[in-house]
C-alpha cells in the first residue's frame, strides 16, 4: 500500500479520494523561484489537507541544477533563506524537514563544485536546528551532502540510472516510486526507508 506521494498540482479536490486509498502524507512544493506555482503550498491548501487528516510534507524545487542552473552558493542562500521564511506560515513545527530538490544526476567533481557549495548556502538559515534539512537527488547526491553533515534526510529519486543508485537505496529516509495516476491525480509514489522523515502535523 502507497501511504506518501508528492504531487505538482492542487490536491485539495482528491482529498477523499487520497484518504481511501490510505495515503497518510502528501509532499508539496515551495519554490523561491516561482512561489506561487500551481504546484507550491499555500496556508490555505495546508489546513485543508491538514483538515482533512493527512500529514504535511515540504520539498523546494528552483531551478535543481536542471541545464546547470540554480546550483551553487549564491542559489543555496536564495533557497535556504526563502524557505525558512516560508515555512511557519505553511505550519511546519519545530524538527519538521524541509528536502531541497537536486534535478540531475551530477557527476563526483559537480557534486564537489557545485552541489556542495549549494547545500554549505542552504545550511547558513538553519544552524540553530528549529528546522531539518533534507536532500532529494541521486544516491551520489545524497551520500555526499550527508556524508559532510550538511543534510538530515535524504530521499532517493526515482531514477534509477543516476550514480549510486543502487548503493544508496537502502540508506536513503525516503525513496521516490514510479508515477501513476491514484484518484484522478498524478502523483510520484514514495516509500519511507526511516520512521522519521520530517512530514509534520501543521501548529500555527
């Protein structure tokens, strides 16, 4: 059974729907780039997902290195500093996670370069602990911004090609499914590795 997705666009409508197929998280997005996306949390959106008895998932998505954009420092103090702004307005508690998206599958000298420097960015808004930081991207991604102590999470995406996959799978908190479509909306399936991985009840 699939109890967390992460979707990239309103689910308010489905919520009965999601509720009988068991899901118990649902995953959103913040985006300092575009904040106001279809696919981004609102306040709003929060407390009726939250109303409606799921738990509250936070992932930033910015340009990820996509095209080798939007990754290094500069971009990490963006992000960093957006969503940590953001977050208490979506209900996020103390120790909830925050996962910032690294969309491709970066080679160890980009990992050094480039990946790194974006985390060391990120890391500056969140040293007094209130908030986690998470890492979603490749297992090589993810084995390194952990392995400095960069991140507190780390969840895997789903393509299986990118380095370390396979070597990371079994470390990783959370590891992204295939797609599908799971009452009437598409959705990436997720499966938890760890009891702990950051989602949150919302506490205004």
């Amino acid at each position: 059974m699939i109890l967390i997705i992460d979707v990239a666009s309103d689910p308010t409508p489905h919520l009965p729907q999601l509720k009988a197929a068991g899901i118990r998280t649902i995953f959103g997005y913040l985006s300092s780039i575009n904040p106001h996306g279809e696919k981004c949390w609102t306040p709003q959106r929060v407390k009726t997902v939250a109303a409606a008895g799921f738990r509250i998932g936070l992932v930033h998505e910015g340009w990820g290195g996509v095209d080798g954009k939007g990754i290094s420092q500069f971009d990490g103090v963006r992000d960093g500093g957006y969503c940590r702004a953001t977050a208490s307005s979506l209900g996020a508690p103390h120790g909830a996670c925050i996962y910032f998206a690294v969309d491709n599958d970066f080679d160890l000298p980009q990992i050094r370069t480039l990946v790194i420097p974006y985390f060391e960015g990120i890391a500056a808004y969140f040293d007094d602990n209130y908030y986690r930081v998470g890492v979603y991207g490749s297992g090589a991604v993810c084995e390194a911004v952990k392995s400095l102590g960069l991140v507190d999470l780390t969840w895997q995406a789903q393509s299986r090609g990118w380095m370390k996959y396979s070597e990371w799978h079994a470390r990783a908190d959370l590891i992204q499914g295939p797609e599908q479509k799971l009452a009437g909306l598409d959705v990436d399936s997720d499966f938890a590795n760890a009891p702990d991985i950051g989602d949150y009840v919302p506490k205004w």
